[in-house]
C-alpha cells in the first residue's frame, strides 16, 4: 500500500464547523425574498454544492438567481465570524501533518474570498499549500474537476492522495478523481447517509486522520 503523500481537505464540515451559518443564511435568503421555507434537511442535501447549484431552480432567470446569491452571501459575511469555530483536533491535526512533510490543499465549493475568510479565522490558511475554490473551476463537486485541478498544481499522484470531506458529494468528487477518500463523521452527516458514497475510508475525529497515515506509511 502506498504511503499518502497528498492530504485534500474540504472546507465547510471538514475543517470549520460553518454548517449552522450555512442553513441560516439559506433561510434568511428565502425569506427576504419571500420566497416559502425550506427545512433544514433540504438544505442539507445540497452541502457541498455551490450556490449556484443551491438556488438551480432559479436558474433561468439570472437576476434573480444572481440577487438571492448576494443576499445570501451578504448574511454569511456578516455573522461568520460570530458564528464559525474550528472542528475540535483539526489545527493539531493538519499541523502534525505538514511537519511530516506532506502536501496539503483545500478544495472547496466556496468562493475563495469565503474560503480565505473562514481559513484565517481559525488559522489554517498558512497550512495549505493551494487552494481550489468553486470560483475556479468550470465543473463544481461533484464533478472530480476541482480535485483533479488541486492533484496538478501540486504535483502529486492521485494514487497517493486523500481527500478529507464530510458529504456525498465530496466523496464522489474524490472517487471520480482517482483519489482515495476518507469521510469526517465529525461534520454533519452521519455513517449512513455516507454509506453510499463508498469512502475509502472513515474517520470519527481528526486525529484518527494523523493515526491512518501512520498506518498506511507502515504497510509499505
């Protein structure tokens, strides 16, 4: 078994705990354009998905769609910092992880101002070596592009890479990519709902991530 040279990380319910920003500002959005609610649960589905693809009902008329995407973003920004934390472990883990001397990327379906955002918040942003947002790519997770894309501008070999996220579409965005993928049942969605995505393998806390590469360097 090869060594894991190349560590890829999701960002919302991977690293940062931003799930609960994230469903308030889609209710918000809805709201104030008075548009009827949606539960939690709907929103959820969509995770992992750019807003774009959130609001796809509203697809064929731009203003709008492009008018529900400010609103959102504009409620996002303004309580993100109150309400955004770091996964407890993460910091500790990636930072153990880059003194081993391996890669490390962010790939993630929010733009790269709320990615930079969310990154120094909690300190992370001086431990990924790149970094692929939705803002950069023409084909968002779940299509393997983004992963691909961080894969070439590292260098690395998708066969000794791993992608660290938290939904479906993280984890089929991986696969398609040829990457291995780990599941963080730390973020929202559980061992079940993840089930079907097949990840390669499943972490229940961040410093598990620091024990499997251990193991996997062993095996070689």
């Amino acid at each position: 078994m090869a060594a894991l040279q190349t560590i890829l990380f999701d960002l919302d319910g991977t690293l940062i705990d931003s799930v609960r920003l994230i469903l308030d500002s889609y209710h918000h959005t809805l709201a104030q354009h008075g548009i009827p609610a949606r539960s939690d649960e709907d929103w959820l589905k969509g995770v992992g998905t750019p807003l774009a693809v959130q609001f796809a009902e509203w697809r064929e008329a731009p203003e709008k769609l492009e008018a529900l995407i400010a609103t959102y973003r504009e409620y996002n920004l303004t309580h993100h910092d109150r309400m955004v934390t770091v996964y407890p472990g993460v910091v500790e883990a990636v930072r153990e992880i880059k003194a081993t001397g391996r890669q490390t990327g962010l790939v993630t379906s929010k733009n790269r101002q709320g990615a930079l955002r969310g990154l120094k918040l909690v300190g992370l942003e001086a431990l990924m070596d790149v970094l692929v947002c939705a803002d950069e790519v023409t084909n968002p997770k779940p299509h393997p592009e983004p992963v691909e894309k961080a894969v070439a501008l590292l260098g690395a070999d998708p066969a000794t890479t791993l992608y660290v996220a938290d939904s479906v579409h993280d984890m089929h965005s991986g696969r398609a990519a040829r990457v291995k993928t780990a599941a963080a049942l730390w973020g929202p969605f559980g061992r079940e709902y993840l089930e079907g995505a097949s990840p390669d393998y499943w972490l229940e806390t961040p410093g598990e991530l620091v024990k499997l590469l251990r193991e996997v360097k062993s095996k070689e």
